[in-house]
C-alpha cells in the first residue's frame, strides 16, 4: 500500500496543477495574439479576450494562430511531461502535471462522437482552427483526443502497478477540486 503521504502529494501537486494548466491555456491564446500583432489582449481566469486587431486587415490566418496558441501550449506541455517521465522515471509533479494538462481534450474525445453521430459541433477551439484553415473539424478534434488518450495511456503506464488506482484517484479528486475553485472562487478573484 502507498503511503498517504505519497497521495496527498499526488493530490497536491493536481489540485494546483488543474488550475496552473487552464492558465496556461490561456496564456497560448495570448501569446497567439502578440505574434499576430494584436494590442490590448488580455487573460482571465478561463478565457481570453483577442483585443484590438492590427492595423493591417485582419486575416484568417492571425486568428487562426490565436485559436490554436492554447491547444499548442496544452499540446506542448503535455508531451513535456511525457517526454520527461520517460527519460527521468516517474515523478509525481511531472505526472500530476501530464494527467491534468489534456483534461480539456476530453470535450474534444466528446465532440468526435457527436460529429460522427451526425451532430452540431460546439466552437470550441479545435474547431475554430478548423475553420480559420479550412480543414475538416474532425482532424483536430481526433488529434486533440488522441493526445489526451494516448498521453493518459503513457503516463498511466509510468506509476506503479501496486498503488496505480490510488494514485489516480488522489490525481482525479485533486484535479477536479482544484479545477472547482480554480473556476469558481479562485480564479475570478485572482484573475478576473
């Protein structure tokens, strides 16, 4: 059995994980935006505001590079930790930090069923990259899926058999709590 000292850090190290990865989202979007030439941008909590656009005209491509600045991040950091739990053996930070990063890829896991099913897609930010490139929506959102299936499956992988589940449930409590104050308490006063 592991330790409740090696959960709660487990659980720790998500709880400010979560909250730290939907930021930095964010800050994807933003740095999306300065490349584009884009003035007066900002980020919040759970958002980001596009700001005034540059004085050239506006082009497709520049809000296409806002729109995919967050999943690029999220891609980014997500293979990171991957990439690092393979060279440096499992460390719990790293995978609390490489488990919570693509849980925002779970609404795109969601997305492709209901396009297949023959629903309306949701704009979320796979599909306004889509758009801005004029590419099938389903090809980012199944390759965002499969980031979250396939970095999950490695990570998974990397803790030890015997404790595995605990671990996961001490990362998934952790996670989701912090993600419920992060959005809802936190978040909103510390970056409105």
């Amino acid at each position: 059995m592991v330790s409740k000292k090696t959960l709660a850090l487990y659980f720790l190290f998500a709880f400010l994980s979560a909250p730290a990865n939907i930021l930095l989202h964010e800050y994807g979007h933003y740095v999306g935006a300065l490349v584009s030439g884009y003035s007066n941008s900002d980020v919040h909590y759970a958002s980001f505001t596009r700001g005034d656009a540059p004085e050239e005209p506006e082009l497709d491509f520049k809000r296409g590079l806002i729109s995919i600045g967050g999943p690029l991040l999220t891609f980014l950091l997500t293979i990171g930790c991957c990439f690092y739990v393979f060279i440096k053996k499992s460390k719990a930070f790293v995978v609390a930090f490489g488990l919570t990063s693509p849980v925002r890829n779970l609404a795109s896991l969601i997305m492709v069923f209901v396009a297949v099913a023959g629903g309306d897609l949701r704009r979320n930010d796979e599909v306004k990259v889509a758009e801005f490139f004029d590419i099938d929506p389903l090809f980012p959102l199944v390759f965002s899926a499969l980031v979250l299936v396939v970095s999950w499956v490695f990570l998974v992988g990397r803790i030890d058999t015997r404790y595995r589940w605990w671990v996961l449930l001490s990362i998934v409590l952790g996670g989701a709590l912090g993600n419920v104050l992060w959005l809802t308490v936190v978040g909103p006063i510390l970056v409105p």
